[in-house]
C-alpha cells in the first residue's frame, strides 16, 4: 500500500515563486520525451512542477505515485527551451527529489544507486578494478574515466587512451571515485556527494593536472557547474570533442554516411555543439548529415536523470525513437558519451534499424593515423 506523508520539502520551497510562473500553456507536452512516451500530464514539466508545489506546500503527500513520477524525468532541459515563462525544470525536480531523499522516499533503483556508491565509489556497485592500461602519475593532462566508460563500456577509455599516446600527448588518469552526478540527479545524498567532489578535485591537484579531459557528457557538466559551487576548481576542463577539435589530425577515410547525437548533458546544458561536428567533419569521405531535432532541439536518449535505473523500459522506447531517427538518415550514429551510446544501444534492440551506434573516440581512434 502507498505510504502517505507530508514533507519539510526545504528545497522546493525556496523554489515556490518560479513554480507559480507556470502559465500551464503546455507547450512543455511538445518536446517532453517522458510525455511522449506514455502521454500523461504528471509525467510533463508542468505535472511535475505542480507535484513539487504541492509537496512544498504540504499539500501533497510524498506517496509512491509522487515519487515515481518525479522520477519520470531525464533531465534533459528540453521543456526549459521550449518554456514561455523561462521555468528551470531541471532545477525543480533535482530540488523535488533531494527534498523526497531526505525524507527516505526515493525511488527505490535511485536508493540503491546511492547505497552502491557509498559502498563501492560507483553506481554500478562494482568491486573488482578495471585495468585500462595506463599509468596514474605527475602530467599536465588528465583523463578522467568516469564510471560508465570504466566498468560498462572500458572500449571507450582505452580507445581514448589510444588517441592521447598516438598524438604523443603526455597524460595520466586519476584516481578517480564517481563524480556524483547519478546522486546530484536523483536527489541522493548531497553529503556524499561534496565528499566525492573533494576526493577527486584533491585526487586531480596531487597529480599536478592542468588540464582534465572527459569523455562522459555527465562528469563534465559536474565538474564543470556543480563543482565550483562546492570546492575550488583551479585546473581546465575539457570533453575530449574539444580537445581534438582543436587539433590538425590526420584521418584515414571512412564512405559512410555519419550523424551525430547531441548529450543533454554537454548539448543542451554545455552548450559543445560545434566541437563534435568539426570532429567528424574531419574524416575524409564520411558525409555528414543532421538529425532533424539537432543541436538545441536534439531529442534526449532517454537513459539520464536516473531514468534509465528506474524506468528502463521507458529509457528503452526513448532511445529506440532517437536511433530510429538516425536511421533515417545515416548508417553510423555517433555521440560523445558512453552512457548514451548504451542506452541509444539498448534502445535499437527494440527497433533494430538499419544504423551502428558508437563513441566518438571509438570512431576517431580507429581512423587516426600515428
Ligand atoms: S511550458 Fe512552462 S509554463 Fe508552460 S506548462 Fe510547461 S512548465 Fe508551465
Ligand atoms: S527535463 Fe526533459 S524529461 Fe524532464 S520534464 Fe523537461 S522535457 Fe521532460
């Protein structure tokens, strides 16, 4: 049975007045990827939004279907361009789903996200260590792992590890624990979370880092806006889009019809949408062609904002509606986050179209030439 309570909802509190801007116009129903996918109004910005006011007012109780619909987003800023009263969505939900934490009432798959990492320094609750092949030592450059390319997809960091020795670049990794991001999403732990955040910015500084390279849309926008909101940041932070972009490299050709999948995190929220498309525009032969909804309109994979832990099933269907775009006009689609590139994966075995999904350091290593 649904446990009923009334919330503090301190955080959503302090949010009060932006809610009240909320016209209810609905133009947020057009582009919300959870909304389109099972057509129900507390699933959509606005529903969300009136949850969250009703939990700050006491209004609402905090009962299981409140919280699986504030679980129901991806935090994909989509509904903020789209938002005539300006309305920071994303904002509201992270600050709706800390305050439900706070108070035990999680989605359970976002509470046993917070248990592995507290336990294990990951989400995945992996134990065992992941060799990539590369040593942690005094360099200028880093390169910052993250958990997804360590433990779920490790082709990534070692093809990005193939690129920096191939382009003589003296780097190293670090000793790295999760950067908070599935815990600032869902609301989890905020003490933790400031912990992590210290373990790797000191982690980065012993090492003498510079420069820090990504290649998880997510870590970046950690490290990049949440961060210096919790610990001093004196060093660079760059995706690895933005580190190549800027250099000469020479490619071997590739006759392929190419598209590119903008992450929310470093799309939408970063702003790198240029950097990639230099990148591929590089590769001799490979003809590039956008995605209709490309760039700020990209649509989401469907796998962030813990979606992908509570609902896979829906995480799924988004993503198979993204490849399926793809495949419409291109047979390779790359992006430049792993956690993408698994979802929008697992989301093709629903529809199988006719396109390869890969990593843009998988694609850029296999072309370099030394
Ligand atoms: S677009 Fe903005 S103002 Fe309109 S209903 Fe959605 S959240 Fe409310
Ligand atoms: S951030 Fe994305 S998933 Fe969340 S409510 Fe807005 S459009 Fe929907």
């Amino acid at each position: 049975m649904a446990r009923k309570k009334i919330i503090k909802a301190e955080r959503t509190k302090k949010l009060e007045k932006e809610m009240l801007t909320c016209t209810l116009c609905g133009f947020c129903k057009s582009v919300c990827p959870y909304f389109e996918d099972n057509q129900w109004d507390p699933s959509v910005a606005r529903g969300k939004v009136i949850l969250a006011y009703g939990l700050s007012r006491g209004e609402i109780p905090a009962d299981d279907s409140v919280v699986e619909r504030l679980a129901q987003c991806t935090t994909c800023k989509d509904c903020e361009r789209r938002c005539p009263s300006n309305i920071q969505v994303v904002e509201i939900v992270e600050a709706a789903r800390a305050d439900l934490a706070e108070a035990g009432r999680s989605h359970p798959a976002h509470k046993r996200i917070a248990k592995n990492i507290k336990k294990t320094k990951n989400p995945y609750g992996e134990v065992g260590k992941v060799d990539l092949g590369a040593d942690i030592k005094q360099a200028e450059v880093g390169y910052f792992v993250g958990c997804t390319a360590r433990y779920r997809m490790p082709e990534v960091a070692k093809h990005t590890i193939s690129i920096l020795r191939k382009l003589g670049v003296d780097f190293t990794l670090v000793d790295e624990v999760c950067c908070g991001s599935t815990l600032k999403r869902t609301g989890q732990d905020e003490r933790l979370g400031e912990q992590l955040m210290k373990t790797n910015v000191e982690a980065v500084k012993r090492l003498g880092i510079k420069k820090l390279l990504f290649t998880c849309a997510g870590c970046l926008k950690m490290f990049r806006e949440e961060y210096p909101k919790h610990v001093k940041v004196d060093f660079e932070t760059e995706h690895l889009v933005e580190f190549l972009a800027k250099k000469d490299l020479r490619l071997r050709p590739l006759k392929r019809n190419v598209t590119y999948h903008d992450p929310c995190h470093i799309g939408r929220h970063l702003k790198i949408y240029d950097a990639p498309r230099k990148l591929i525009k590089m590769i001799p032969e490979a003809a590039f062609v956008e995605m209709k909804e490309n760039k700020d309109l990209a649509r989401c994979c469907g796998g962030g904002g813990g979606v992908r832990s509570a609902d896979p099933a829906a995480a799924q269907r988004i993503a198979s509606r993204r490849v399926k775009s793809a495949s419409e006009v291109a047979d390779l689609l790359v992006t430049s986050c792993p956690f993408c590139v698994t979802n929008l994966r697992y989301g093709n075995e629903l529809v199988k179209a006719d396109v390869e999904v890969r990593d843009i350091a998988e694609v850029v290593d296999d072309l370099l030439i030394t």
